[in-house]
C-alpha cells in the first residue's frame, strides 16, 4: 500500500516539476502541457542508431527511471508513509542514486554516437566534483541523529531544523543534488545548446519520454531528500492558527524545495564540468570538512 | 534450503557469470560495466547474508570505481569499441588450468574442512552498524587510521607518477 | 563435514571460490594492464565473500569480521589508484600498455 502511495506521489511530483520547468523555461503556466508532451513521445517514430550497443541502448533510460525510484524508497512523507525503513537509510539513498551515473554512462555510450558519448563522459567528470560533496553533508546529519534511519534523523530535528543548525551544509548539499540531477547550470551534458542534446541527442519516441521521465523523478527524490535532511521533513507549525497534516507539510517543502532548484538555474550560465572540480575541491571540499568540525563541537555542547 | 540460501546462491552465480562476461566480451565498455554488476550482485549477496551495511556500502562504492575503471579502459585499448574482435589474451591453457585447479582447490578446502558450529544468534542491521562503527574507533582504530593513510600516500604517489612532466627547456608542453 | 555446518555457508564459499578462479584466470590470461586490474578486483571480491561469509555464520559477534571487509575495500582503492597512475605513465612513456611489450627490464 504504501509503495503504491508513494509511486504514486512521485508521479504526480513529476508531472508538477514537468509543469514549473515548462513555466520557468517558456514564460507560459500551462497545466496540460506535460500531458501532450507525453502523449507526443509515445505517438513519435523511434529513431534507432545504426549501429546501437543494443543493451545499453535499452537499459539506460530505465536503470536512471529505477534508480531515482529506489532511492525514493527510504524516503518518508510522514511517519508511516515509507516504503521500506532501512537501518541504513541516509546511506541507501547514495548507493541507489550513483546508478544515474551508470545509466548516464550506458545511455551515452549505447547509440554510437560522439555527442551522446561526450555527454556521457562529462557526467563522470561531474560525479567525481559532487560525489564528496552529497556524502560529507549527510555525514554531519547523521552525526546529529545519532543514526542512519532516516526517519530518525527526521524526528532529530524536532527542536531545531537542520537548514539552521548546519546551513553550510545544506548549501553544499543544494548545490551538490543539483549536479546530481543535471538541472541548469550543471546540465552541459544533455543541454540543446551545447551538444546537440548530448546523452539524449540519439533518442527518440517511448525511450526519451522515460528518460525524461526519469529525470523528473531524480528531481523530485532530491528535492524530497533535501527537505528530510536539512527541513525537517513532515514537522511543521502553527500557520494562521489552524495545523497541516504531515504529508502536507512534506509535499509544500518539496514543492518549494523544487522551484528554488528550478529557479536557481534560470538565471546562472552554464557551469563547465572541468571547473566545478576545481571548485569543487578546492573550495567545496574544505568546507565540507568544516562543517563535519563545526557540526561534531555543536553536537557535544547543544544536542 | 531455506530462502537465505536460494537468495546467496542466485545473487553468487550472477556474481560469477558477470565475472565470467568480463573476459568474454570484446568491447571494453561492457566489460568493464560487467565487472560492476559483478560486484553489484556480490553487495546484493552481503544484503541477503543480513550484512545490511557492508551490503550496501559495495553497492555504493563500485558504482563509482568501476565506472572510473570504464573511462581508462576506453582511454587505453586500442579496440574500445570491440568492432574489430582483437584477441588480447595469451596463455591461454594456462589460465584455464590455474583458474580451474584454484577454483577446485578453494571449494574443496570449503566442502572438507570442519567449521565448527554454526552461530545461532544474530545482531539486527542497527545494532551491526552500531558494533562496527565501535569497533572501527575503539579496537581496531589504529588499523583503519593505517589504511586512511595509506590511501592518502596512494593519492599522492598516484598523483605524482601520472602528472606530466614539464620540460625544462621550452618550459611549457 | 560435520552434520551441524550450515548450506548456506558453503554456497557462499562456493560463490567466492568461483569468484577467485575466474578472477586468476583473468589476470593470467589478459594481455592489457586494465584488464589484469579487473582480474585482481575479482580475486579480491572473492576474498571478500569468504570473509563476510566467515563471519555471518561462525562469529556474528565480533565486528572485526566486518571491518576486515572494509579493509578489503580499502585495499582495492588502492589498487585502482596505483595502478592507473602507473598505467597513465607507462602509456605516456611508450604509447601503449600491453604487458606483451613490458620487457624492457628483461635480462
């Protein structure tokens, strides 16, 4: 039941986060848009490549569709509402979502194609950037929680949320999940502009529809990760006297959590993979560090 | 034959069979993909062996190594692509008979020799996470530290055996 | 064999012995410095399941167990690193890395 109900969410998710790119990217809020695009795909020719790595080829969209699904599954919407309640949680969520990687890399290397080839390599550069940077953040909110569960590190937030007691780390895990989920301005690898659509250039019809499926998905599972680790996830507050029910308040935060990724992207150049290394390493890495140092006094002094 | 050994079964030949396509297919890029749903089905075979955290620490950890592992094997075979079907392999018979007479030697060494008896009681997967992570900072410490500096002197020493070397003369290349 | 030794743990060490062969045939029979690594990956994915295997079904209660696993781990980090750092200036240095043509410190 409870599988059924969050599938389901992530579906409706989706097709929300379909409708807000769709109103950022275009100027036009337009509720039905998502439903036509999809319609489309499944009615348009699929174009297949000469000379496919047919397995890859098949694989790749679905391994990324299956992954963001699995790393859903340790998510909680309320206290019940969660698929499977795994003593390594915040860890789960990390080994399910390196899969994008993978089937980045299978989709990009199947159709024999050098754009798609290219798109998928600069994936694993962009991995090897934002990698540390999700680990080491969940590392100190773990250290709060005291635990791996993630419905424990929910309810460790109970007096204080995370965003406030470790904002440093919320931040790199923000920017961290973006390039996980290849949203502007870390998209060089499936963007129009900069190679022909890259890993999705060579895909037409059903497979791009769950491909982009897939992706949409990512978001959304992001967006919840980061509001159960740093936004307390379903606790809310008294709001003009009257109280929201838990999965309410986590489906808002999703929500906002999702516009402000969309958003941030609208209004930033694209951010070249070979650069956001550096950055990532020279800037991001110490930081993280930091945080862990910072996070590990205030647990001793202010649990 | 209980479910626990069906599961530890399955997963350990599709384990094995992975491992066997690794030297079987010509391109490289699903070769090296091969390895890493090798080592993916080992970590579903430590989930099913109740070893919740190992089981899925290696589920994490070779999604990066191996696809790591694809890009300098792409970067260095002279048939990535394993159009040519380029047979890159000598002694043979060798092998298969090293590997074979391995193989054998392990299983009967497993299949001959008297274990001891079989622990009845199991710590749950939270109580697990909790021991190791005890273990790591209490006993065992100075052994873990030991291999954080090692992979620390093996970053460095990799770093420095693969940078390029600037020549002195024209000072750039 | 004694009659109280579990299936399970011989199916494991079945499971790692197999590993470990075709992982010794691999790193004997391939002539490229990458595909022997993928070789070693295999022996040491082997050792890893005996190990794990070890502990599961004789000595749950030590957790040294499971950090020996970790060291394994550890241990093929390591061997990537090193070994692609030494494959990247073999390749530099002579254009390719076929162990074939390695014979320059032959006597």
């Amino acid at each position: 039941m409870n599988t059924l109900v969050i599938l389901f969410f992530l579906l409706l998710g989706a097709y929300f986060v379909a409708v807000l790119e769709n109103w950022i990217s275009k100027g036009r809020f337009q509720l039905s848009a998502p439903l036509y695009a999809a319609v489309a795909f499944l009615g348009r020719e699929s174009f297949i490549p000469r000379k496919p790595d047919q397995i890859f080829y098949e694989v790749g969209p679905v391994l990324l569709l299956l992954s963001a699904v699995l790393a859903a599954a340790v998510i909680p919407l309320t206290p019940d509402l969660i698929i499977t309640d795994l003593a390594t949680g915040a860890l789960f969520i990390n080994a399910a979502l390196v899969y994008v990687l993978v089937a980045l890399l299978m989709a990009g290397w199947g159709p024999d194609g050098a754009y798609a080839m290219i798109g998928g390599w600069r994936f694993l550069g962009q991995l090897i950037a934002y990698a540390m940077l999700i680990v080491m953040p969940i590392t100190a909110v773990a250290m709060r929680a005291e635990s791996l569960l993630t419905t424990q590190i929910v309810t460790s937030q109970l007096s204080l949320w995370n965003i406030a007691y470790q904002p440093l780390g919320f931040a790199l895990f923000f920017v961290a999940s973006m390039a996980l989920a290849f949203l502007p301005p870390f998209n060089m690898m499936i963007a129009k502009g900069e190679l022909a659509g890259g890993v999705e250039a060579e895909y037409s019809g059903m497979r791009l529809g769950i491909f982009r499926l897939g992706r949409l998905v990512l978001i959304v599972t992001l967006a919840a990760a980061t509001v159960i680790f740093y936004l307390g996830g379903w606790q809310g507050f008294y709001l003009f006297g009257f109280e929201l029910p838990p999965w309410a308040w986590s489906t808002v935060k999703i929500l906002i959590v999702t516009m402000a990724m969309l958003l941030i992207g609208r209004y930033m150049p694209r951010i070249r993979e070979t650069h956001l290394l550096s950055w990532c390493w020279m800037i991001g890495i110490p930081l993280a560090l930091l945080n862990i140092f910072v996070v590990g006094v205030l647990v001793l002094e202010f649990p | 034959m209980t479910a626990q050994a069906f599961f530890i079964g399955f997963f350990g030949l599709a384990s094995v069979w992975f491992g066997i396509v690794v030297f079987r297919t010509y391109s490289m890029m699903r070769s090296a993909i091969a390895l890493l749903f090798s080592q993916t089905a080992l970590g579903a075979m430590f989930l099913s062996m109740q070893a919740e955290f190992l089981g899925v620490l290696q589920i994490m950890m070779m999604a990066t190594e191996m696809s790591i592992m694809a890009i300098f094997m792409v970067m260095f075979m002279m048939d990535p692509g394993g159009l040519g079907e380029m047979d890159m392999t000598h002694q043979k018979r060798l092998s298969l008979i090293a590997g074979f007479v391995s193989f054998v030697g392990a299983v009967a060494v497993a299949v001959f020799v008297d274990w001891g008896p079989v622990a009845t009681t199991f710590p749950d997967a939270a109580q697990q996470t909790v021991d190791l992570g005890l273990e790591l900072l209490d006993r065992s410490m100075l052994i873990f530290e030991t291999a954080g500096i090692t992979i620390l002197t093996a970053m460095i020493a990799a770093t420095a055996v693969a940078i390029q070397p600037v020549k002195k003369e024209t000072g750039k290349k | 064999m004694s009659p109280e030794i579990s299936i399970e743990l011989i199916i494991a060490l079945t499971a790692g012995a197999a590993l470990f062969g075709v992982g010794v045939y691999g790193a004997l029979s391939q002539t490229n410095l990458v595909m022997i690594m993928m070789g070693v990956e295999l022996i040491l994915a082997g050792a890893m399941v005996n190990i794990l295997a070890f502990w599961r079904y004789l000595h749950p209660d030590v957790a040294a167990g499971q950090m020996f696993v970790l060291i394994i781990m550890t241990v093929m980090a390591i061997e990537m690193a090193v070994g692609f750092a030494i494959a990247i200036a073999r390749f530099r240095a002579k254009g390719s890395v076929e162990m074939e043509e390695a014979v320059d410190l032959k006597g």
